[in-house]
C-alpha cells in the first residue's frame, strides 16, 4: 500500500506518517513534507523519484504527472485501468495526505500584494484531493488533520479504511476544494474589477424543531471564523433545544448588550427589549430591568454582560423565562437554575472585537447584506441645537436612551431615566403613537417628571415635542434630519426642553 504526502499544514503529520509506516505502507512525498518526515527518522521516497521527472518553476510543478493522478484515479475492477497501470510502469497510490497552500491566511494579512496571493493559490493540491476524492471506492483521501485518527484507527484495525469512512473523506475533501476555489474566486473578480459574486460558506449547527411558525422548516447555520457575541458559537449549559424563534430574540439581546461595558441587563420580547438598565452589579441591573415592565418579561429572554452569581440566580429563578444569556455562570448559580430542566443557560463569547459584520436579509428571489448597525456615536453636550442645554446627568441617560432605542423596531422610542427603560414605544406605523405608547407606560410606572426621550429618526412634525412636554420630558435626543426640524426645535425652545441632534439615524426594520 501506498500513500502519497504533501501538506502546508503540518500539524501531527510526522505521526500520521510514522503509524502508517509501521502498518507496513510505503510513503511518498513532496519537498518540504518529504523533508519534516525524514528529520522524524520516517523512510520516505521522494515524489521525484515516482515520476521520473524533477520538481520545477520553483515547485510550482512537481505532482501534475500522469504517474500520479493515473496512480489515483485508475479503478482496480477495471481491466483496462490495469493493464494501462501496467504498461507505463505505474504502482497505485492508496492513500493521500493533502492540505492547501495558506491562501485565506496570505490575502488576510495586512498589506499583502497581488504576487504573494498568486503564489498561495495551491494546483497540484486540489488536483490530488479532487482525482483521489473521484476514486473513493478504492483511495483515501486526507485533507483534514483531525481525521488522521480515525483513518489510524480503521488502517490498524483492518488493514484499509472502510468504503463508509472513504465516502466521508471524498465529500470533505470536495467541500475544502470548493471553499478553496471561492475565496479564490472572489480575490480575483475584485482585482479584476469585475461584477462581484457573493460566495457564502456556512456550516449546520442543527435542524430546528420548526421556524417561525410549526408549519415551516428552518435550520441553524453558522460561519467557520469564530465570533464574539455570536448564538452560533454559544455553550448551552442547561435546557432544551433552542428555536428559531429563540435565536431571533437572542441575536438581538446580545447586539444590546454589545453596546455596553458597564454592568447592563436586558429583556427580550420578539426581539425588542420589554426592560433594559444599568447599573452597580448584576443584582441591580436585573432588579432595574425586571421592574421596568414586570408584565412583558414573561416568556422572554434576559442577557446581561456580567457573570451571573447565586444572588441574582435566586432572583432569576422564580420568573418564567426561555433562555439567560451571559458570558459566565457561577457554579452555584448553575445548581440553581438547572433545576429548571426546560430554562436554557447560554454561555457566550462578550469579548469586543473589530471589523465590520455582514447583516443578510432573504428576500424574494435576492438577498439583502448590508454592515451591522455598530456604530453608536457619544452623545455629548456639543450636539444640542436648542436654548436649553442637557445636565451630566441627562447625558448620561441620553446615551443610556440612545443605546436601546437603535434596538428597537422602527418607528421607535424610548423613554428612560437614571439608567433604566420606563417606556417603550416601537413598531408603530407612526411615531406619534409610538410616543404615546412609550410615554404612557413611563407614566404607568410612575415616573412623570425629568423623562428622557430618545428616537431612532427625525421627528417629521414637532407634535412629538408637543406631546413630550405634556408628559414630563425634560431631555430629547434623535437624529435630526426633517425639513420640518425648526418647528421641532422651536417648540423644543418652547416647552424649555433640551433636544440634541447626532446626525446618525438608526432605523431597524
């Protein structure tokens, strides 16, 4: 038996090579694996020596030989294939051990040039992995290392893997070579200037019980690059499978808590927030939000940025929530909310990180993508455009406010004061009702005087202002933006409240 080796990845190579070898293979290889091999005491014959020809263009031709590819891809049940192996003095080749030159990793460093990615576009590779993948009823072909075990396993076992594991094999090593190709594909088009190709590479997470409603399928992908705040990525530590539904909310908890490093706590209802705070610590973040809207946190989903201790587990506890969201679980915490069997417990990745992420939306026929909304400017004093200017105090809720309002479905307001949500008005085809909406539930809760009020967009008439003054707001932050801004303004200079423009809309559809 015979096994051809030729990697850019070499990890656990030298061991692959040596079991084999005492399992009585003879190995082949390519230069810089041929010599890792050789400096680990394996015997190697050098792939030169198979072909009868010499590794040229500076390696860029060494393994593009019919002695090779007819090695790999002649079937052993065919006579023809044989007697052709036979005639030009060809040994079969059993086995293939392959990785790819480091092309994502080339194009992804900073400053690279066009001749450094060319010279990381693999041929010979994906050559050897697509005829060795072709003939899987009789090759083995290797391009993961963390197969190597397996394929270990089965060789010692009984002699050759078995036809189920090279079907596996061939299927991976077609899928790398496509992944391979498109990243290739999509370098060249954008240095070529032409149209651009939208190539998606996502793995299954799992099958969803059902999607947004029990009539209809769904499935849960994720990306290979590891992401931070990312559901994808999450540890489940207790409860049952997670929904489509469930992961809606989730995703859009975790963008509210990416938008905070001090203590903060969410809840999450059909992906808006019911109550949303800051605070000293965990207790006083959940203790706030939970109080914002005691009704609304039924059934929801509450994520917080701070680990969750025993205190605030008790406090969880007795509530009816769907899933906790939070970057770490105490161990005593965990032997309280487990005992929920049905309450799921995820553990998330919260460190910040750079980069824009790509948002897609499926329409009819198309996709939508488009950069996450991330970006939050600082609301500092220097943006109001009225007589009255905003205390510190006032800053620090018009932030506070304009961090969840972003959150929330368009149109949207939101009124907050002393870090935490008193009302929420969102989805409404108006932005009037949603005022009133917000507003009124602020009122509910008791609190009438010195309101913040934040908007996701300009007010279009100053009835907004209007109905703001009536009802206790002291402090307004939006976008700004509408022909009609004067009249808001003035109606703003009326009533003596201080309203702030940040020049950024943040609608969320």
């Amino acid at each position: 038996m015979r096994a051809l080796f030729s990697v850019s990845d070499k990890k656990g190579v030298a061991d692959f090579a040596k079991k084999l070898k005492s399992c009585g293979w003879e190995i082949v290889a390519t230069g810089g694996t041929m010599k890792l091999l050789q400096d680990a005491d394996i015997e190697v014959i050098n792939i030169s020596k198979v072909t009868g020809f010499p590794e040229i263009c500076d390696g860029r031709v060494k393994t593009l030989h019919p002695k090779i590819h007819g090695g790999l891809l002649a079937r052993r049940d065919d006579a023809n294939h044989l007697k052709a192996l036979a005639d030009n003095d060809i040994e079969f080749i059993d086995l293939v051990c392959v990785n790819l030159y480091p092309f994502s990793q080339t194009i992804e460093k900073e400053g690279v040039t066009m001749n450094e990615a060319i010279e990381n576009i693999d041929i010979g590779g994906p050559s050897m992995l697509r005829s060795a993948a072709k003939n899987w009823q009789d090759v083995t072909v290797v391009c993961n290392p963390d197969d190597y075990e397996i394929v270990l396993q089965e060789i010692e076992n009984q002699g050759n893997t078995t036809p189920e594991t090279r079907l596996k094999l061939s299927a991976e090593a077609y899928t790398h070579t496509a992944e391979y190709d498109m990243k290739i594909a999509a370098f060249m088009r954008e240095k070529a200037g032409l149209n651009e190709k939208l190539f998606l590479e996502y793995d299954l997470v799992q099958s969803l019980r059902y999607g947004e409603n029990p009539h209809q399928n769904a499935k849960f992908y994720r990306q290979q690059k590891q992401a931070s705040y990312s559901l994808a990525f999450a540890k489940q530590l207790n409860g049952k499978e997670l929904s489509y539904n469930n992961i809606q909310d989730a995703n859009a908890s975790l963008a509210m808590v990416r938008e905070f490093s001090e203590p903060f706590c969410v809840g999450v209802k059909h992906t808006n927030p019911c109550g949303a705070a800051v605070g000293k610590n965990v207790v006083e973040c959940w203790t706030k939000t939970y109080n914002a809207d005691t009704v609304s946190i039924f059934g929801g989903i509450v994520a917080t940025n701070q680990e969750i201790n025993a205190e605030v587990a008790e406090l969880l506890k007795p509530i009816f929530l769907e899933i906790i969201i939070a970057p770490k679980f105490s161990k005593k915490a965990l032997e309280i909310l487990c005992t929920k069997k049905n309450l799921r417990l995820l553990e998330v990745d919260m460190a910040k990180s750079g980069g824009k992420i790509p948002q897609m939306f499926s329409v009819a026929g198309g996709l939508l993508v488009q950069d996450c909304d991330s970006e939050t400017k600082k609301v500092v004093a220097e943006m109001s455009v009225t007589d009255k200017k905003p205390t510190e105090k006032q800053l620090a809720d018009l932030n506070f406010g304009l961090k969840i309002v972003k959150h929330v479905k368009s149109n949207a307001i939101v009124i907050v004061k002393n870090g935490v949500t008193l009302g929420i008005g969102a989805g409404q085809m108006n932005r009037i009702n949603s005022a009133e909406i917000a507003l009124n539930q602020a009122h509910s809760n008791g609190e009438t005087e010195n309101l913040i009020l934040a908007s996701d967009a300009f007010f279009p008439f100053d009835d907004c202002v209007e109905l703001a003054a009536k009802m206790g707001v002291s402090a307004i932050i939006q976008p700004g933006g509408s022909v009609r801004d004067e009249d808001s303004i003035k109606k703003a200079n009326e009533k003596q409240i201080a309203m702030l423009f940040t020049g950024m809309r943040h609608f969320k559809h």
